[in-house]
C-alpha cells in the first residue's frame, strides 16, 4: 500500500508566509467583504458604476479587489508579482484577463499582447505556460455557426482562417520559445470548434514534449468522454496530450441556454457528479502518463492526486504534473504544495483596472457561489492573524 505524501493545507505559517501583518489585513478586509453576499454584490456594483462615470476610483480598486486578485496592470508589473510568487517555489501564468471589443483590431491586439507574455515567461524560469482564451482572437458567432452546421459566408470563412492563424501563431511560439501554452475551455455550443483548433495544434507541436494543454469542464456531462476520446486519438496519431481538467465557470449560462433553445442540458445533475467526473478524470490523466494540470481550489481532489503520483512513482517534480490556482485564492494550497516540492501555477491576471472589472466581477461572484469559498478563505486569514499575535 502507497505512503501518504506528508503534507497539510492547514499549515498557516507556510500558506502566508509571503504575507506581511498589513497585506493579511488587507486580505481580511477583502474576505470579510466577500463574505457578505449582499455588501459583495453592492460594492461590485458600485465600481462597476463609478468607472462607467468616470469616477476616480482606481487607486481605491488597486489597493483591494484588483490588488488581491490580480498581479498588475501592465505585463512588467505583473512580473513582479510573479517573481514574488517565485521566492516561495510557486510559478505563475501571465493571464491577460481584458474582455476585447470583438473586432478584428482588438483579436490582433489581443494575440500580440499574449504573445509578449509569452517571450517574457520564455525569459525565466518561473513561467512555464501561456494560456489563451481562442474567443480573444476571434468572433464566437462565426464559431457558433460553424458547430452548428451552418454555412459561413465568405467574409466569415476569411475571419475564421484569421482565427485559426492566431491561434497557430501563439501555439508556434510556445514550441518555440520553449515553453507550454493552455487553450482554455469556453461555452459547450462552440465549444467543439475550439477543442478541433487545440487537437490540430497538438498534433503539430506535441511531437517531441507536450506544449498545448486543452481544458476540460467536468461539470459537462460528457467533458470525462470528451477527454478520453481525445487521448485515444492522440495515441492512433502518436502526439503527446496534454489535459487541464477544471470544474467549470459558465454553468449557470449553460442551463439558461438549454432551457431557452430547448436542447438537454449538458450540465451535470448534481456537484457530486461533477466531483465523481473530476476526479476520475484526474486519475485516468496520471494513470495514461497524460500531461497535466490538476486546476482545482478543492483541498481534497489536491489532496488526492499527490496520493495518485506516489502511488504511480511520480515524483513531485515530474513535468507531467503540474497542481494550478488563482491569484488571490487557496494560498494555503499553492504555497503549501510548492514547500512540498510540487509544481504549482498561479494563474495571474493583468490588465487595466476598469477593463479587468468583468473579471473581477465573476471573482465575486464565484468567491460567493462556491460552496464556502469565502468563508474558507476568511477563517483561515483570522486564524493566521490569531497565529500571529500567539507568537
């Protein structure tokens, strides 16, 4: 029988170690608020009004919400926030987290911009992945059409080949610059679309070391599928595949739609269900020699995959296996992994404040919505101030 991996999300002193007493009052300020469903949703609101009026409330927003949950506002910023990460054994993802206009200057906009992010993380030795969101270097309408069988007109299959050589180019400088890059998951009725562009980059760039990761939302239903399928063709074509497995964050959208169009939901019956899937999925990753990123706030599905790699003779510092979090969130897993010797990513987003503020709204949101995520992240900030005054 395996040996337990020694380690705790409960060491506090590990988790907040890069905290100093103001910073942690800062944090229990910010989770205090969040705490509080009604005051979280108001001051959101508010913000997102006050930049609407051009009120000059971004030194307010710096200094809380965008300066907890996001690295900066510029990409060199950002690095700074990286390297601090960095000095604690966790590496980082410059994350451009700015929604575009949805034309085509701000898809080419939104593709150089990452791929700037791309040759700073090439520059060190702390940032081994880019990411990218495929809806920022394209029109989701002209992807929507194109899964559901629809015809495109000439100036959408021209659009589209621009999406495809976006998307090409970023996953070319991955391989190139010698790094790996992340295609994240979107909405299920484009989804398709997205999942064909990050195989056929696989199947161009995985050949000698796994660089393009797609992801998968296990509160879909079918993502357990979806993800197996996808490594059995791997396998028939001989490329590496490289999965993140992620619970999710468009469900609420998902069952809307499904109910409005009257199509099935796509959506899993219950949380259990999608827990069952993610984990299932995170062992079949380990299991097949998938490369992975286990993304997840959740302790236990943490937890149990350092348990899976010691049990397969993993090593903590295999390649293949990275653990990721955001920003701002679950320190006392990152921080606590990385001291373990694991490979942890923080996700870190950057943009303009007012321009990150959907961003920041959905963090609200979902610090509110998961089931006490909040809360967690607010017990565990006073019990480290207790700590604190203990010593």
């Amino acid at each position: 029988m395996a040996v337990k991996p020694k380690i705790s999300f409960e060491n506090l002193e590990v988790a907040f170690a890069s905290k100093t007493d103001a910073k942690l009052r800062k944090m229990y300020l910010i989770f205090a608020t969040l705490n509080n469903n009604l005051i979280s949703g108001l001051g959101v609101g508010l913000a997102n009004l006050a930049f609407k009026l051009k009120l000059p409330i971004k030194g307010i927003m710096k200094k809380t919400m965008f300066g907890h949950f996001c690295g900066g506002e510029t990409i060199d910023e950002t690095i700074l926030a990286c390297q601090k990460l960095a000095d604690y054994g966790v590496q980082a993802i410059l994350d451009l987290s700015v929604e575009g206009k949805g034309d085509e200057e701000s898809f080419e906009k939104t593709t150089e911009e990452i791929y700037q992010t791309m040759l700073k993380s090439a520059e060190t030795d702390y940032m081994p992945f880019g990411v990218f969101k495929t809806t920022g270097l394209g029109d989701f309408h002209i992807m929507e059409k194109i899964q559901a069988g629809q015809k495109l007109t000439q100036a959408e299959e021209q659009a589209f080949d621009r999406v495809k050589e976006r998307v090409d180019r970023l996953c070319k400088a991955a391989h190139d610059l010698g790094i790996r890059v992340m295609v994240d998951a979107e909405e299920s009725w484009f989804q398709d679309v997205i999942d064909d562009l990050a195989y056929e980059a696989m199947e161009k760039y995985n050949k000698e070391r796994c660089v393009v990761y797609n992801t998968y939302q296990m509160y879909r239903h079918d993502s357990l599928a979806r993800l197996m399928k996808a490594h059995q063709v791997a396998q028939e074509k001989g490329y590496l595949f490289g999965a993140k497995p992620v619970r999710g964050a468009y469900m609420e959208k998902e069952r809307e739609r499904a109910e409005e169009m009257g199509y099935p939901d796509p959506i899993q019956p219950n949380k259990a269900a999608t827990d069952r899937d993610y984990d299932a999925a995170i062992r079949f990753c380990v299991e097949k020699g998938i490369y992975l990123v286990c993304a997840s706030h959740n302790e236990k599905s943490n937890l149990e995959l350092t348990e899976l790699m010691e049990e397969f003779g993993l090593d903590p510092q295999d390649r293949r296996v990275f653990f990721s979090q955001l920003y701002g969130m679950s320190d006392n897993i990152s921080f606590n992994l990385a001291k373990a010797g694991y490979n942890v990513v923080k996700y870190v987003p950057y943009g303009p404040v007012e321009k990150v503020m959907p961003y920041l709204t959905r963090r609200a949101a979902e610090n509110t919505s998961i089931a006490g995520q909040s809360s967690r992240e607010f017990e565990l900030v006073k019990r480290e101030m207790k700590r604190r005054k203990g010593d």
